[in-house]
C-alpha cells in the first residue's frame, strides 16, 4: 500500500465519524428535534448515503474490485440515529455502486457490493430496533458489527462471482484487511465520539451495567476465543494437508521422470551392450580377446564375460576372473540370462557387489556359452543418453505451474520445463535448500524469485527434483481458510444474536416489567401487583412478591390501626389532664374564664391550665411546646406538672420560670423547649403578676373598648438554657376588663396563598367579639382562624385562653 | 427551603433562604451538624429567610447550644423585621448573637 491509498482510506474511515459528531451536535444543541421524525430520518439518511457515495468514488481498483468504505456510512446511520436513516443510506450507497459501473467502478463486484450496502442498512436498522431498544450499542459491539457486515459484504461478492471462484477468492483476500478493518473502524469510533459527547462513560461500572451488556461482552469473549480456537485448528489442519498433497503430487512426478530417465539409460546401455557382445562374439572368443583394450576402444568402464555356470571367466579386470556370480546379491541378478527366460538384462546404477564403494551400472547381453556383462560409471552413462535427456522433462509440468528439473552431479541442468537448460542450479536460487536436505523430504526454496516447494530424488547419478510455486500449492490452503473463516463469523454472530435476544426475551424484558410494578408498589400503591407470566420463573416471582406485598400491606393496616387506637387513647389522657369543664369555679362569680385546645394531630404540645392558689388568686398559663405529636405532648405533661406544683408552693411567675426552665433543662436530650404565659390574679384587686418565657403577648381590653397587645419584653423559652432569671411582671385589669391568651397557632395559621392570621386579624376579631362573654369569644375567633385558613391544612395546635375579671366590689365578696 | 454554605477567612458562612417550618427543619438540621465539627465560627445568614416556625427555632438554639459546648461563636447575620420579631418574641435575642 503506498501513502496515498493510506491516505484514501483513512479519509473514507473518517468521514461517517465526523459526519455523527456533527449530527449529533446538531441534534443535542439545536432545534433540529423539533422537525418531523420522518423528514429528520430523510436529511441524515441523505447525508450518510452521499457519504457511502464519497466511499465508492474513494475506492481503489483491485482485479475489477472496488475496494472502498462504504458501508460505515449506513451502519453508523442506522444504529445511532435510526433505522429509517440506516436503510436510506444503504439505498442510496447501494444503487449509486449498481450505477458507477458506467463512469469505471469495479464491475467484477458490482452485483455484491451494491446488494450488500442496501444490506447493511437494514441489518443496522433492525439491530438497533431489536437489539439495542433504540439506544447505542457499546463501541466493542460497533466493532463487531462493522465487522460481520464487512464479512457478510465480502460473502455476497464470492456468493455472485461463484462461476469464477478462483478469482473471486483472491479478490475476496485482497480486500478482507482493509475493508474489514476501516469499516469496523470506522463504525467503532462513530460510537466512541457519541459516547463520548454524551458524557457517558466509555465503561460503566458494574452496577450499572445491564444484564444484556455483561452478557453481551461475556458471549463476545467466547465467541471470540471458540473462533480463534477453530481458525487455529483449521488453519493447522489445512497447511498439514496442504503439505501432504504437495509432497504427493511431487513424489508422482519425480516417480515418473525418475522412470523415463531409467529408461532412457536402459535403452543406452543395453545398446552399448550389444555392441560389446557383437564384438566379443562368444565365450570361447572372449578368453582370446584383450578386454581392457576394448573398455579403451568402446568406452566403458568393465567387460565380464561369464560362462554358463555363472563363473567371470574373462573380465577387463584380471582380478575379476574366476568370481561366482551367484555370491553377491547384485550380480546373482544375472543369472537369469542362464535360464532362457531373458536374452539381455540391465540394473540401475548402484553400488556393486564386489566393491560397495564403488557405484555401477551394468547391463548385460546373451552370447554363445555365457553372456558378457558391461560395467559403465556414471560419466560414461550419462555421455552416453545426454541427448535424450532435455526431452524427458520439457513438456512435463507439476500441478498448473510447477515443473520438474534434473541436474548432474556438477549441479547443472539437464533438462527442465522452461529453457533453464545448461544453466547452474545456482543461478535458479535453489541450490541450497537442495543441498541441505534429504532426498525424499519436501523443502520450501526460491526457484526463478518465486517461492516454492521442492521435493528431489536421486537416479542414475542425476538429482530429480520437482518444484511447485507456493502460490499454486497454498491456494486450496487459504481459500478454505478464509471461507471456512467467513462462514464461522457469520454462523457465530447469528448465534450471538439469536442468543442475545432470548435472554433479551426471555429475562431482561421481564425483569424490566416485574422492575416498572415494583415501581409503582415502592412508590407507595401497595395494591399493585406484578403479573409477568412469560415462563415458570417469572410467574413464580410474581406470586411471590404479590403475596409479599399483601403480607405487607395486611401489617401495615394492622399497625396503622394499632397506632391510631393508641393515639386516641393519647388524646383522651391528654385532653383529661387540661380542664375542660366549664365554668369550673361555679361559686365565683368575680371571674369567668374559658379556655380550648385544638390539637393539629391526634396530641398536641399546646396546653393551658387555670387554678385557684387560695380564694383570693387565680393562676392562669398558656404554653406551647416545640413540635408537634406525641413527643411534643409526653414534654407537655411533664411542663404542665412541674410548673402547677410550683405555682401551688406558693411562688411568684418569675420564679416559677427561673426555677422550672432549669429543671426542665436537665436531661432534655431531645432540646425542645416551651413557650409559655403564666399569670397570677389577684381577684380582690384584678392585679396580675405574670412572667413570660418567649410567648405571644396578651390582648387586653377594657370593658366595651378595644383590644390592645401589651407588649412587654419576653424572656427565653424554658427548657432553652439553663439559668436563666425570668422578669417579674405586672399588670392591672379593671372589672370588665378582658385578658386574652393564645398560642402562635392562632397567629401563624397559614391559608392557601402562605398568608399568616397575623395579630391585625386576631385584634379585629376579638374587637369584633367584645361584648361577647368568653365562651363565645374564644369560639369565635377560632371559627375564624378556621374560616381564614379554609381548605389548606393546619399545621400547628390553636390554643385560646380568655378571662374576664369582674370583680368584687360591686357584687360583694364571695364564701 | 435552599441552604448554601461558603468559606470566608475563618468563618464559615451558611446561607438559609425560604421557609424554615417542621418539614424543612431537620435539613438544615443536618447540614448544620456536620459544618458545626468544621468550624469555630459559624455564620448564619438568614437575608432570605421568609419565615421561622418553633422547629426552626429549635434548630437555631441546638446549634447556637453545641457551638457553646465546643466554644465557638454562632453569629445570626442579616436577620429581616418580621424574624426578629420572633426572635424578640421568644426571648432568643437575650442569647443570640445576632449583628
């Protein structure tokens, strides 16, 4: 690859990302939303399909393929923005690949890429439809997905091109780097800038995860390793036939030209044999003759003749004279010219009997009384056929292009298929490996720059050696690699698909059902139920939280009714300890008073007390307690008897606070603390000592006037801190004079709009009320703290507390 | 309800604004708990605060108490009219540092 196809293809990879980040930003920040879905489908359909268009045009011709990144465009489309955009980007990248034919796209692959990028666009579409519920996969799945569907892309092109698999399989090859990888890439960083700008983590932690995404990346990794497992196998089980078929192919060759050349040497020697005997002439002749002088003459190495017993009876060798031919295993071979079955016989060239070390071929011919046997060495055989040997292996090829050689001892060749006659094994790069290995052994080499395997054999004094081009020899190897490699890739994603939406199915959707009615249970509706009854599992789970939340909801109405009969139980003890009978001094008719409490919940923390320390004084309190409920009310009654016992021992307001707040101090872990009002009235006089810890100030009103606050500078709450010294304060009613107390439920009670009851509204009403006796007063101006407050709730305890001095002088002293 | 809390030299000012009634109290209950352990003095500003109920009171004399345990300061900062009349009403201002 030179940097300019680099270059070509890192473009066409990153378009469709910078086209998603764009979209996407587009979508997030602008009011692009607002369109119509199905017109927002179309522009980025339009936009990806012109991008899978730049992808074809980027293309790069190789063997009438267009190799190219195109079908990035319609996968990221499809799974990120949506299925409609998916499929018409792959229309419109599909049909304008069937049409770029016309101005030179690659023709050979036209029908499969065009079929293929429609393809991809509905596969993008229906995962993210059916698998990914319409949200983004995780970028190793994007991989994935880029990845089969370049895998499904380069299938369709083998698939059309069948009638020329050949062909088809290294085009198929070419492409498979480039195409699967940009493309997975390509679709894998669309997803990660997506992820990214989204600001979701790129991997989320555990308890976020999903049960599809663990199982999603569980299945992948075992996807991934059953299919590198297989590949290996495959892979080892293709190249250990690949080299087992070679080296048969090639032993069948060397097998046949080893034969011809046997021939050919046999027909020369056994030629050269019968010139011999025509020149020796008989057994008898030969004991006349020189031998030795006729090697000289006729260019052989040994003359033996031998007698009808089997005896040399003369040899070129004088040593040789008298040797049994039976004794050796080589020569006894002769013998059977004796027995009339054969008239001439010749042997290969091997070592002889009589000396191991030294290798003959020896043919030998019938003549009268014996025969005579010719002895050659190897440079006189091969002298003798060296013409007929550039026949043997010129028209003679291994396979489709390999082809067979033989050489001489000197390492030249003889004969060999294309015009390397004469040349040195040398000059055709494969000398080495021949010299190196063993006959018989499948090597690999270089012959003429290409890489082959080579197999060689030795015969007659030549090296036979057979030589298959790799190229020719590995292509069955790598074509059922790479298809059985497709197949698997395939097969397993639609099994990791298949697989997925069954868990999908059969228990993510369930558990996300069974997870929307619990929902609704938590939120508080116990009388949800679950009812998820796809298989056994989820019906038994629904029964069994139903029943649950039934168990539940029973004791929680148990409970509640429990809790709200102890209330009432509460209020009842409460409402007993405030005196409630009214007018409670009959016998006093120089005074009136009466006093309510309303409590916001079942028990209140408001109180009031009212009772006489001897005839002549009256001890009046009104307090509140902070908080509400029943722990407000346990503080209350604890206030309420403490400071009654102190009134009654005979102690001022003031003291009775200073000495109260510090015993309530102790031990008020839960730091409430009480506001209060305590008065002491002198009904001889309708003087009024009182102390006041942080509560509202008293409405006070002459007889047929108007109601004003006496504002005087309150103390602390009791129970605040402790040591505090409380105020000594006074005040004087005149008879008729009204004295009126209440807590801040009366001026902080709130209507719909958050406006307060306020102490303007509380002054009108009680003005409104002034000619009202008590009773009456404190009835009406609670009825209307109520009618202000309307329909919102009350928050706080209303508490009111009214007196009205009278006196003594005008009616005489009572008892 | 809406509390904020920042930093400012030595003091660490907590800022209450809304209202501070029986369901909002145990909030600021809480916040103030933990910021009282990081502090010596403490500032709470209360220019935003609507309104106070007995609960919010009690919130106020808690912390104004713990911060007399540990022997720090409790300033009540930018307190509105009707607040401080209930601050006056209820004796807190006797014990309250409130500028």
């Amino acid at each position: 690859m030179t940097p300019t196809v680099v270059l070509q293809f890192a473009v066409a990879t990153a378009l469709p990302v910078i086209a998603t980040v764009v979209l996407y930003l587009i979508e997030k920040r602008t009011s692009f939303t607002k369109i119509n879905y199905w017109v927002r489908q179309l522009i980025i359909g339009v936009v990806f399909g012109l991008i899978a268009v730049a992808g074809t045009e980027f293309g790069i011709d190789v063997n009438g393929a267009t190799m190219n990144v195109r079908d990035a465009a319609p996968i990221s489309a499809g799974l990120l923005f949506g299925g409609p955009a998916g499929v018409i980007a792959g229309v419109i990248g599909g049909v304008e690949r069937w049409f770029s034919v016309l101005w030179g796209r690659g023709e050979f692959t036209r029908l499969g890429c065009s079929i293929a990028t429609m393809a991809v666009g509905v596969f993008a579409a229906l995962l993210r439809k059916y698998m990914f519920d319409d949200k983004k996969p995780s970028w190793l799945l994007a991989l994935a997905i880029g990845t089969v569907s370049e895998v499904l892309h380069l299938t369709l092109i083998f698939i059309t091109n069948i009638d020329q698999a050949e062909l088809a399989i290294n085009v198929v090859r070419a492409c498979t780097f480039p195409m699967v990888l940009c493309n997975g890439l390509s679709v894998m960083l669309a997803v990660l800038c997506v992820t990214l700008l989204s600001g979701e983590p790129i991997r989320k932690k555990r308890d976020q995860r999903e049960i599809s995404q663990t199982v999603q990346t569980g299945m992948f990794a075992a996807v991934l390793i059953a299919f590198v497992a297989t590949m290996a196998f495959t892979y080892a089980l293709q190249v250990s036939l690949c080299r087992n078929q070679t080296r048969a192919l090639l032993e069948v060759n060397i097998e046949d030209v080893k034969n011809d050349v046997k021939e050919t040497s046999d027909r020369g020697m056994l030629a050269k044999a019968r010139s011999v005997a025509e020149r020796v002439g008989s057994v008898e002749n030969a004991k006349s003759l020189s031998l030795f002088a006729l090697t000289q003459d006729l260019e052989v190495s040994e003359i033996n003749v031998v007698d009808e017993h089997g005896i040399i009876v003369a040899s070129s060798y004088g040593e040789f004279v008298g040797f049994d031919m039976a004794s050796g295993a080589q020569s006894a071979e002769f013998l059977v010219l004796l027995d009339g079955s054969t008239t001439e016989y010749v042997q290969s060239y091997q070592p002889m009997a009589y000396n191991e070390n030294l290798w003959r071929k020896y043919a030998a011919v019938e003549v009268e009384g014996g025969f005579v046997q010719v002895g050659f060495n190897a440079s006189e055989l091969q002298t003798q056929i060296a013409a007929d040997m550039p026949n043997i292996t010129q028209n003679r090829h291994v396979g489709e292009t390999g082809s067979m050689l033989i050489c001489n001892a000197n390492g030249y060749v003889l004969s060999a298929r294309e015009g390397q006659n004469g040349v040195s094994l040398a000059d055709t790069g494969i000398d080495m490996v021949v010299n190196t290995s063993d006959p018989g052994t499948l090597f690999t080499g270089t012959f003429m720059d290409a890489p082959v395997y080579g197999l060689y054999q030795e015969a007659e004094g030549y090296r036979i050696i057979a030589i298959l081009p790799q190229k020719e020899a590995n292509f069955a190897r790598n074509a059922a690699v790479l298809v059985s490699a497709y197949m698997e890739i395939l097969v397993f994603a639609a099994l990791f698909a298949v697989i997925y939406f069954l868990i999908k199915k059969l228990v993510v959707d369930n558990i996300h059902r069974v997870n929307s009615s619990l929902a609704k249970i938590t939120a508080g509706d116990l009388n949800a139920s679950v009812d998820v009854r796809d298989n056994q599992e989820f019906s038994s789970l629904s029964d069994d939280i139903n029943q649950t939340v039934g168990a539940l909801r029973r004791a929680i109405d148990e409970a509640a009714a429990r809790l709200d009969a102890e209330l009432v139980y509460a209020r009842t003890i409460q409402r007993s300890a405030l005196p409630m009978v009214f007018p409670p001094f009959p016998s006093h008719t120089d005074f009136s008073i009466y006093a309510s409490m309303d409590a916001a919940k079942e028990v209140g923390g408001d109180f009031y007390d009212f009772y006489l320390l001897d005839d002549d004084h009256l001890a009046f309190l009104i307090a509140d307690v902070s908080g509400k409920g029943i722990p407000a009310s346990l503080f209350m009654m604890k206030a309420k008897t403490l400071l009654k016992s102190l009134t009654e021992s005979g102690l001022q307001p003031n003291e009775v606070f200073t000495r109260g707040n510090n015993q309530l101090c102790e031990g008020n872990e839960a730091e409430m603390f009480v506001t209060a009002w305590l008065g002491v009235l002198d009904l001889r006089t309708g003087h009024v000592q009182f102390a006041n810890a942080g509560h509202n100030p008293p409405a006070v009103a002459h007889e047929g006037e108007d109601y004003e606050l006496r504002m005087a500078r309150p103390n602390l709450v009791l129970a605040g801190m402790e040591g505090i010294r409380y105020t000594a304060r006074e005040l004087d009613l005149q008879p008729g004079d009204t004295l009126f107390v209440y807590t801040d439920g009366v001026t902080e009670a709130t209507n719909a709009n958050d406006e307060l009851f306020g102490e303007d509204r509380l002054l009108a009403s009680l003005n409104a009320y002034k000619n009202e006796d008590v009773e009456s007063i404190c009835k009406k101006v609670h009825k209307d703290v109520d009618a202000f407050v309307g329909e919102a709730p009350q928050f706080d305890d209303i508490t009111v507390l009214a007196i009205r001095y009278v006196g003594r002088n005008d009616h005489g002293t009572e008892g | 309800m809406d509390i904020s809390s920042t930093r400012v030299d030595d003091n660490l000012v907590v800022s209450v604004s809304g209202r501070l009634n029986t369901s909002t109290a145990p909030e600021l209950d809480n916040e103030l708990e933990s910021l009282i352990a990081e502090t010596e003095h403490l500032v709470i500003d209360f220019a935003d605060l609507a309104y106070i109920s007995s609960a919010g009171l009690r919130v106020v004399l808690s912390t104004q108490k713990a911060m007399n345990r540990k022997g720090g300061t409790l300033v009540i900062r930018n307190v509105k009219p009707e607040i401080m009349e209930v601050f006056e009403m209820t004796g807190f201002v006797d014990f309250l540092t409130i500028e």
